[in-house]
C-alpha cells in the first residue's frame, strides 16, 4: 500500500519551498533514509529522505514546483523493490565495475560516462546539458553526491569554465538565481530603501588580544579542544557593549520599539549556496570556548549544506567579517529587523602615534551600520567606542569594567 511523503514541516518565519532535485524516481530502488529529494527555501535546503525500503511509487511535486508545509510531494511504495528497479540497480553496478576495469587499462572517457550514470536523473541530464564532468564537480549533497546547484555553481565559475571564443567575440552566459540568493538580495535591498541606515566607523589597536592570543592559545586548545580566534573576543566584547546600550539590541515592528532581555549575536558565514547568517544564542552565558566552538559548528554546517531553518532564527545582533577576504574597509548592511551590524576588517600594520611617538600596530577599522530611526549618533559612537576600549584593554572584560 502506497504512502504518502509530505515536505518537512516549515517554520513561521518559511512561506513555502521549491523542489530542487529528485534524486529517485518512479521505479527506483531506494534504501531506508536515503535522501530522495531536496526543497530549496529562503534560507536552507532540506533534505526528504525514505521512510522504509522500497521505491517512489509517484512524483506529485516536479522539480521547480512550488510546495507548502506538510504538503503531499510524492507517494512511497514500502517492501518489495520492482524488477525493474533491481535490474536498474544491476546494470549502475555493472557499469561502475566496468568503469573500474576501463580505469587500469587507461580508458577515461568510460569511466566518466559511469560516474554520470551513478547520479540521480535530474543530475545527470544537467552535466550532460552542460558537458561538465561529474568528477570535476564538488558534490554538496549527502555522502558528497552532486546536486543540481553543484552543476550551475561550478558552470558559473569562470576560472573552472574558460570560455573558448573566438579573438574579439563577446560571450554572455545566464544562470538563474538560487532561491536562497534572490531571497538574500530582496532582504538587503529592503534593508537599504526601508531603513534609515547610517554607518559609524573607528579602528582598534589588535595588539593587546594578538599578544594574549599567542601567550595562552596552546593551554586553551588544551584544555578546551578549540582554536581561540579573534571571534570570540569580539562576540564577548558586542554582548557587554550591548548590554550597556540597549536601543542596539532592540528591533522595530510597525510602530513598535521591541526591546530584547537576551542576547542572540548572529555571525555572517559564506557559503557555497550564497550568505547565511547562523546565530549564537545567550551569548551573555557563554564562555570564550563555547563561543568558538559555536562558530566552528556553524562553520562546518555551512560547508556541508547541514544548516537547518532553527540556526538561523531570530538573532538580536549581527557580526561580519570582511577581514577574512581582505577587505580593509566597508559598510555592513543591516539584517533587518535589526537595528545596528558590526563589520570587522583585514588587521594591517600602520604607523600611529602613541605617547608622542610613532609606533608601528595592527590596526583593524570597525563599522556600525545603524538605523537612525531608533539610535541616535551619540549610542552609535559610543557603543563603537566600548568595543574598541573592551578589545584593546582585554582585562575589562573578565574584570567588569
């Protein structure tokens, strides 16, 4: 008897989802928890994987169709696997075999065309459309299988698809927007038309936490079992100026100010599929360990495509760091309904004068991009001020002051 395979059930803050691969079809074998199917929404890719052993019986929701919450996708047949689906499954295993003994008598085009056969139909249509090689692509999807999105990403690379054109001819190539990356882009353009946003910048001298850093990385590693960066004292350092400032950690809604008694620092990662902001939650109770390791589990789940809808959730504040791709100097956009973003940048050594002497430091420029509608410039500059105090006499924070 068939059953009926729902999508996942999606949160308040998810209106709907877009079906972007079918890694089964109708007829297929499929193992208990293989992934069958991903949705695509504003903010992940969830996975929908078989309940039992057995096989897709129908697709109701084709690749590029809209679903909702609970909505019915397909129907499962559990138990028997059709003869054709074992003779599907035969051949795949014939031809991966034959790929392997072609591969020592140094046939390479064989095995290619047994590593397309390997994938899901929706896949392989797409690097035969586009002639890309299934190993030159780097699988996102579980056990590293190749998604569809895997082949647009590595076909919009320039550097991994050189155009071959002739002398003077101009070449465009169109590429459709991933859900995640329209939705990214409707957000930052409200941000800038819907808010009052002024950005506030100051530089902080990156000496004192380089110095800690060296002295007691080895013993925190030790004793913690995580790397101590630069994030951590940053996170700490924004929840204290929080804190004392708490326009910043608050949101608007309509006409309302809503002021926030916790502290939910978000901290924008770049990933494959396009900006993904996972949040910290509770900073204020956090250590410096649980902050890093915090970050490095995000860091891991945005690599592997593992973030869910939950990690990215609510957040009270936002830290981003150019830094990472160099960038000296630059204005956040908000994450709205936030109200103020922390930019953090590449640490460069500059000449500054200390005591009536020029010393050579690392400096690094912060920015605050704020909405001016709920803080004023004189909380702007002076939340930017403690962070910059808290970073550069560290000791402030575990005393206090």
């Amino acid at each position: 008897m068939a059953t009926e395979i729902k999508a996942p059930v999606f949160p308040e803050s998810v209106a709907d989802g877009t079906i972007a691969t079918w890694h089964k079809q109708p007829g297929e074998a499929v193992a208990r928890d293989e992934v069958i199917c991903d949705i695509e929404t504003d903010k992940v890719v969830l996975e929908v994987v078989a309940p039992a052993d057995g096989t897709i019986a129908q697709i109701i929701k084709n690749e590029g169709d809209t679903v909702l919450s609970s909505e019915v996708i397909a129907h499962f047949e559990a138990g028997a696997v059709s003869g054709a689906a074992q003779t599907q499954a035969v051949q795949s295993e014939e031809k991966v075999e034959q790929a392997s003994s072609q591969t020592q008598a140094g046939n390479a085009p064989i095995v290619e065309r047994a590593q397309v056969a390997d994938q899901a139909p929706a896949v392989r249509k797409a690097l035969t459309e586009t002639g890309i090689a299934a190993s030159d692509v780097a699988g996102s999807g579980r056990g590293g299988r190749i998604t569809k999105e895997d082949v647009a990403n590595h076909q919009a690379k320039p550097a991994a698809q050189p155009l071959s054109v002739a002398v003077g001819e101009r070449v465009e190539k169109r590429v459709p927007m991933t859900r995640l990356r329209k939705r990214v882009a409707e957000r930052l353009l409200a941000a800038t038309q819907e808010t009052a946003m002024l950005t506030t910048f100051n530089e902080v001298n990156m000496k004192p936490i380089m110095e800690m850093r060296a002295q007691y990385k080895d013993a925190f590693e030790k004793r913690h079992g995580a790397r101590l960066g630069f994030m951590s004292f940053f996170v700490k350092a924004a929840t204290e100026a929080l804190k004392r400032y708490p326009a910043v950690n608050a949101s608007i809604d309509g006409d309302d100010i809503v002021y926030h008694g916790f502290y939910d620092i978000g901290v924008a990662v770049s990933s494959e599929r396009g900006l993904v902001v996972p949040v910290l939650r509770d900073t204020d109770r956090m250590n410096y360990a649980e902050v890093e390791n915090g970050i490095r589990d995000y860091a891991y789940k945005a690599r592997d495509g593992k973030l869910g809808i939950e990690d990215m959730t609510g957040g009270t504040f936002t830290i981003t760091n150019g830094g990472t791709f160099g960038s000296l100097l630059s204005t956040p956009i908000l994450n709205t309904p936030q109200t103020a973003i922390l930019g953090m940048h590449k640490i460069q050594e500059r000449p500054m004068a200390v005591n009536g002497q020029v010393e050579i430091l690392p400096m690094m420029y912060l920015a605050l991009s704020y909405d001016h509608r709920l803080i004023d410039g004189k909380e702007a500059v002076g939340f930017l001020v403690t962070i910059k105090e808290l970073l550069e006499e560290p000791a402030r924070l575990i005393l206090d002051l």
